[in-house]
C-alpha cells in the first residue's frame, strides 16, 4: 500500500516564550522539525506534505532542502483544518496517510513501521499510537474492546468518566488513516465545540459511527511521543536525542 506523510508545523508555540516558530528552535543545534522529517523521509512514502502557518516563510526556507509539499494553514483553525489543507495535494491519493507532528522528533522509524504493518494487518480504516503513562492527566485516552484489540472511543480527559480517567493508555496524535476514509470525514465534522475549531481527533467520532474499524498500537517506549510545549520540554528532548545517538 502508497503512503503519504503528512507533518503538522503550523503551529505558534506560545509557551515556548519566542516569536520563532515551534518546530524551528533548535534541539542540538538542529531544528526539531529536521528529525521528524528525517523520519519520514527513512519511510520511503510518495509524498510528504508540511502544514505551515505561523511564519510559514521561516519554515518553508528552514526546510527547503527536503523534498516536501508545503501547505499553508491560513488561518489556523485547528488540528482537523490543518489535514484539510492536505486533500488538494492528495486528491489523487488512494493509499494510506500517516499523520505526524513537527515538534514530537523522537519517535522511530521502527515504531512507526509497526503503527502501519497493524494497520495494514488488521485492515483498519484509522489507527493510532498509544502509549502507558504512569501520569496520563492531560491526556486523551484510548478505551478498547474487551478483548483489547479495536479502539472503542478516544476521550478527552474533560470528557471522561471516572473509570475512563483510570485508563492509562493515552493519544500520542500520530496516526494512519486510509486516505478516503479521512478526507470524507473531515469533510463532516464541525466547529460546534468550546474551542471553535475544526478538531482532527473527530474524525474518529465519524469512524465509530460509520462502524470503521479503529486500531492502536501502543509503543513501549513513551519517551518517543514526547511533544516540545516549553523551553523546559525542548531541554529534555535534547537530553533524550543525546542518549538516542549515544546508544
């Protein structure tokens, strides 16, 4: 099956305490978006499509020596409004889109290849990476069958019950899709939230509904779906990229 990978970088990064762009501050003098797209890249897909907005110019300079389509997000109206900005680019496109983010560089390439090989196995139309977190407050959570194989609902924490709140399997927001399954259900989804915006976790609410089948593959390895959201995270992805290239 084709793939595609799509990168989410449009994002401001308001906690990062820096007008630059998040996935543009360094991590050992490398911007964080440079591994994920090295990652990518090692995934031999037919395209790889970059989502920039905030300061799109500095992205699309910064990353102009890979072979990448970028997309702008203008504006920026949520995770859903960002793959949106992907279908042209895809319209053609029948095979399988991994959705990654620009500021998660430590998750592998052998990870990622066992996220697509369950999907494919399983013939899922949607499936995402999980991980255990010993805290997983803040966090979606994923809430499976009983025999633990398909995804039942991925809640968000405001939404929980408290026996969801004990799950301590959570979203790491890097999934695969078949494309048309995707692109027919962003078409559907709305802004009718608290937030305003077009949220790509609703395209699994579609899913349930429609009865696809949702799969997660968890990592055991929670270290790999960290995100960078403050100069004290970005600090600790550095630690953590040392040990990777170390090991």
């Amino acid at each position: 099956m084709s793939l595609a990978v799509i990168i989410m970088a449009a994002g401001k990064g308001t906690r990062m305490q820096s007008e630059l762009p998040k996935v543009l501050h360094k991590a050992n003098g490398r911007p964080v978006i440079e591994y994920v797209l090295d990652t990518a890249l090692h995934l031999k897909p037919e395209t790889i499509i970059l989502i920039v907005g905030h300061q799109a110019d500095k992205v699309i300079a910064a990353t102009r020596q890979y072979p990448v389509i970028c997309a702008l997000q203008e504006p920026q109206n949520g995770t859903g409004h960002a793959v949106m900005q992907a279908e042209k680019a895809l319209k053609t496109f029948s095979g399988d889109v991994l959705i990654l983010s620009g500021d998660v560089p430590l998750v592998k390439r052998s990870t990622l290849l066992q996220l697509i090989a369950l999907h494919h196995n399983e013939q899922a139309s949607a499936t995402v990476l999980t991980a255990r977190l010993d805290n997983p407050s803040g966090y979606g959570r994923i809430i499976r069958n009983k025999t633990g194989g398909e995804v039942m609902k991925i809640i968000e924490q405001r939404d929980a019950s408290p026996e969801e709140l004990s799950v301590d399997e959570i979203n790491s927001g890097i999934y695969v899709f078949k494309a048309p399954v995707l692109f027919q259900a962003l078409r559907e989804i709305t802004t009718e939230n608290a937030q305003q915006e077009y949220y790509l976790t609703d395209v699994f609410d579609i899913c349930f509904r429609n009865g696809n089948k949702v799969c997660a593959c968890r990592t055991e390895n929670a270290d790999e779906i960290r995100g960078i959201n403050t100069p004290e995270q970005l600090r600790e992805t550095e630690q953590l990229l040392c040990a990777l290239s170390l090991s």
